[in-house]
C-alpha cells in the first residue's frame, strides 16, 4: 500500500515538474509527413533561436507525422504556436482558436500530371487509369479530390485505382516506374520535375490557396502577440532568420488574416 502510495506521489510529482517545465518554453507545433523529428528540429532550429530572442523564452519544435495526431494537439492547445499547411491550420482555429498572423508568400495548388508517353493530356484521358496522390489528408490531396467532386467526377469511379504516397517524390516515381498512370502533387513541383528533364503533361490545375501559415493560439497574451507578429514579418532582416529562409527557399512571411482562407474553408468544407 506505501509502495502504492510513493508511487503515486511520485508521478504526480513529476507530472507538476513536467507542467512547470513548460511554462519556461514555448512549443512550435509542425507537421510533417515524411521527414524525422530530427530533420524537422534543423529546419526550424534558426526560426526557434530568432523567436526565442524577440520573446525572452526559448522555443521547441515538436513535430507530429499524421494531421489527426497535430490536430488533437492542437484541440488540447498544446502548441503555443502552429506552422503548417492552412487546411490545417484553418482545421485548428475553427476546433481550437488558433488564429493566423503570418503566412509565407505565394499560393499553392495541385496539379495533375502524366509522363507525356503515356498520350495522357486532357482531363477525360485519365478515366480509367491509375492515380497517385500524396497522403490522403494532405491539403493538396483534398484540394485535387473537391475540384474533381465539383465537375461532378467521383475519383471511386472515375479511376481503375488510387493510391497515397508518403512523399510527393514517391509520386514521379511511381508514374517512371509505371506504377501509376497519372500523378498529383504541388503544382510548383511540376516546374521543378520538368526542369529536371522529366517529360511531363499537366493535365490539370487547380486555384491556388494561400501558402503555409504561422498561427498562435488564442489566449496568447496580446502585447507578446504584437511583439510575435511584428518579429515575424522582419524575421528575414535577421541572421537567424535570413537561415530558416535560406534553408526553406522562402523570401520572407507576409501579414495573414481569416478573411485570406474564406475561400479555402469553404472549398475544403472545414468546420
């Protein structure tokens, strides 16, 4: 019964260390599919390093592999801040509150693509045929899937197979390994695919939606808030920053309000 009894009060004690251990760092919550939580940590480490700085308390990267597992997080606000793809981060405020500060330029948008062998070009080519997206509730994925859905196309039907790749790269593979008959991924990789000497059709575009996004969860102190935003948007004036967005390939973040992802939450049907 003591023995019981010490354990108890030693987990509990642990529990209280691990809580106050929290309140002296901030967590960065991303998400992402393919690389490790090692590779992640790199990624953002200048990004960390610059925000601890201009908050006076260090930041964490935690880095989840699935939507669902980064999205429960999120609805448990253990993330003081998300950087991710705006489904997501759309997904987060309407669950949790999260609210969007900046977002990295530009759009993004899927494509659908073949290798030009295959005589695939036009939309109505790729009934029947084999079909390869990134992960099933990757944003691009959802993108392609609701523009095929509103020209009355059920992909259940309308392709011979489908299947979900782990990592975009995976997806040319798999269309050069004739694997797949038709491809789907960021419309920017068709660019960089064919620059590379892949012989490509796009077959099919889709709008583009804005890019990865920076949010903060919803009780976060307003002055810190200010101060969060503004160090954002002159984070690639910084050494440290200028590092995340050299290793990124981004120019810099742009200012992000609701109002920018109206149209992507009502495509997506997020609630």
């Amino acid at each position: 019964m003591k023995r019981h009894l010490l354990l108890g009060f030693f987990l509990l004690l642990s529990y209280g260390y691990a809580q106050a251990a929290n309140n002296n760092y901030y967590i960065l919550g991303v998400q992402d599919y393919a690389k490790s939580a090692i590779t992640v940590a790199r990624e953002y480490e200048s990004l960390a390093q610059y925000l601890a700085k201009t908050l006076g308390k260090p930041v964490r990267i935690e880095s989840v592999k699935t939507a669902d597992e980064y999205l429960k997080k999120a609805d448990a606000k253990r993330y003081d801040f998300m950087f991710g793809p705006p489904s997501m981060i759309m997904a987060a405020n309407k669950r949790a509150g999260y609210e969007p500060l900046v977002k990295v330029p530009g759009l993004l948008s899927h494509s659908f693509m073949a290798l030009s062998s295959t005589g695939i070009a036009f939309p109505e080519d790729m009934k029947g045929k084999r079909v390869g997206f990134y992960e099933k509730d990757a944003m691009i994925t959802q993108l392609a899937i609701a523009q095929l859905k509103s020209e009355n196309i059920d992909p259940e039907t309308y392709f011979s197979k489908i299947t979900y790749y782990r990592d975009f790269n995976d997806v040319l593979t798999a269309m050069k390994y004739n694997v797949i008959d038709v491809g789907v991924a960021n419309a920017t990789l068709y660019n960089v695919w064919t620059s590379r000497g892949n012989d490509l059709n796009a077959i099919m575009s889709g709008k583009g939606v804005p890019h990865l996004t920076f949010a903060v969860r919803p009780d976060f102190p307003l002055a810190q808030r200010a101060a969060l935003n503004q160090s954002l948007l002159k984070a690639h004036l910084d050494g440290e920053g200028k590092v995340f967005f050299k290793y990124n390939g981004y120019p810099n973040f742009e200012a992000a309000q609701l109002k920018d992802y109206e149209e992507l939450v009502a495509v997506l049907g997020i609630k």
